[in-house]
C-alpha cells in the first residue's frame, strides 16, 4: 500500500497537488483554513494541521513562509515544502526541521496547477536526497543538500521569465502605439526569443572566464540602443521605467571601462 499523505493547503496549487496524489493512489489527507475550498473527490478533509501530521508526509503548499510557520509542528515526520519563499526562509525552515527532528525536502515548482501530474511539470527540490511524493507532481530534480538551493534557482528562473514578460510587454506597447497588433508582432517575437536563447551557453562562458573580447556587439553599441529605446518609448507617452532600468545598467558597465567588452561583462557592475 502506498504512503498517507497530507497536504496543508487547497489552494489553486495545493488542489492540484492533493488531486494527482489521489491519482496516484496515496491515502490523502487534506487541511484548508477556509472551507469554501472543495475536498477534493478521493481525499479525507481534516479541521487541523495537527490531524494532518498523523499522514507520513505532509506537503504544505500555501501563499507564503508567514502562514506556513505558525501551522507548523513537531510531530511532522517528513515535511515536503513546496511554499514559495527566499534561500533564507528555506534556511530557516530547514533549521527549523533539524532542530525537531522532522525530515525536510524544500522544493519549487516550475509550472501552473494544470500541468501537474505531467512530465512537463518540473519540481527543484533540495534537502533530502530521497523525493518522496514529488513524483505524483511532475518531474523531481534534486539540485542538492543546501537549504535554499531551490528557492534560489526558483527566483533566478522567474527573473528571466519577468525580465521576458516585461520587454514583451514594453515592445509590444510600442508597436501598438506604432498601429501593430500583438497578433503581428508576436510571431516575430518567439523566432526572436529562439536566437536570443542560443547566445545564452556563449554568454555563461564569458561570465565563468571573466573574458569579455568580443567581435559581435560591444556594452557601447547597447548603451546607445538602449537610449533609442527609452527615447522611442518618452515619444510615445509610454512608461520608460523599464528601459531606463537597463540603460542605467549598460551605462555603469560602460563607466567602469567595459565600453568595448561583450555584453556579459555587465555582470561586473551586478556582481558589485
Ligand atoms: P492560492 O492563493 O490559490 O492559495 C493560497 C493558500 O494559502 C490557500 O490554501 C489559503 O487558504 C492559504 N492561506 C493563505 N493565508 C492563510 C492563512 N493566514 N492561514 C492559513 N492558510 C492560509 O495560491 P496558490 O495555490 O496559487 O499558491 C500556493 C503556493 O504555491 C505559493 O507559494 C505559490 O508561489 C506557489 N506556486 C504557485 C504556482 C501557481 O501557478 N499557482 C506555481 C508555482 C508555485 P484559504 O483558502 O483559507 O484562503
């Protein structure tokens, strides 16, 4: 027979999670704090956190660490948390467990609820080498032991994906303004985004080498692309925030004598 399990939290993640462990045949206890959220259908809804622990692993997936800490206790046995959080609350947590005798697993997961239980849903976790329940979700990947291994690599892949999400969103502002519909820029984006994404393995090598020579495109060229874009952004009453952001970026790369490296020698200026 297959493990009990609980999970703390019915949430729009949390449900998803709780139903695919049905699936998988786990004896699934859940705990909401409301109860307008729905049992879902195969699982045993519980009225405490405490009646939660009595399952051999307890998943908590809830909004943040500061609803996540009081709920938890002692009598967890092994506690697989997928909450979202910084390295140094997993850390915490993770001292937490130590200190109680609770096995821990931190884990971040790399998709939305409607693609859990599928290979394409990644979960980083670390901690415990030993996945327990991850496997019902998606795909588990063991980044390490170190608490806060996760969390980390959860913040860096979500940096890209906003950095992403918010030049599509300045681009595709200015070319509205220019008369373009998303429906037509779009496309052009994706081919884009494809030849963007293969300079990234060049890019990691700069930056581990700390060798910036470049023929392809200097941090002077983009400083002055960057103005353009501002510029073309002021004329057209949109926002500049953005584009500012990274002017500001590449200019401090440049005053620091980097005008004639790669664009990875920016990592300088980050780097501090
Ligand atoms: P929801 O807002 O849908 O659910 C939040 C959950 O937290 C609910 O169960 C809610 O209970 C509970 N909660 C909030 N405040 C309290 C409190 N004070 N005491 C007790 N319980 C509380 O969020 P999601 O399910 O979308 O997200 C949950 C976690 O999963 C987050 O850390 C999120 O970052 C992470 N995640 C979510 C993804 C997504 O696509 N949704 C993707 C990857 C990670 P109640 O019903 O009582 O309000």
């Amino acid at each position: 027979t297959k493990k009990s399990v609980s999970v703390l939290g019915l949430g729009r993640m949390g449900s998803a999670l709780a139903n695919a462990l049905v699936g998988e045949g786990y004896e699934v206890l859940v705990w909401n704090r409301s109860a307008d959220k729905a049992t879902p259908v195969g699982a045993k809804r519980v009225g405490t956190p405490e009646e939660a622990f009595a399952a051999e692993v307890v998943v908590a997936c809830l909004t943040n660490y500061d609803v996540l800490r009081p709920l938890l206790g002692n009598e967890i046995r092994t506690l697989v948390n997928l909450t979202s959080g910084t390295p140094q609350e997993a850390r915490e947590t993770a001292r937490w467990a130590r200190e109680h005798g609770v096995e821990y697993v931190d884990g971040v997961i790399m998709a939305v609820p409607q693609q859990i239980g599928t290979p394409g849903a990644r979960v980083l976790f670390d901690g415990s080498e030993n996945h327990h329940v991850l496997g019902a979700f998606g795909e588990p990947v063991y980044v390490g032991a170190e608490a806060g291994l996760a969390a980390t690599y959860d913040l860096a892949l979500l940096g890209v994906m906003w950095s992403v999400f918010g030049g599509y969103l300045q681009a595709t502002a200015l070319m509205e303004a220019a008369g373009v519909s998303p429906e037509r820029f779009t496309p052009l984006v994706g081919d884009w985004l494809a030849e963007v994404g293969a300079m990234l393995p060049e890019m990691g090598q700069e930056v581990r080498r700390n060798d910036y020579e470049t023929d392809v495109s200097a941090v002077d060229i983009n400083v002055a692309g960057l103005r353009m874009l501002t510029e073309a952004s002021r004329e057209q009453g949109l926002d500049t925030a953005l584009p500012q952001a990274l002017h500001g970026l590449f200019l401090r790369a440049q005053q620091a004598g980097h005008g004639q490296h790669s664009v990875a020698s920016v990592i300088e200026v980050i780097r501090k």
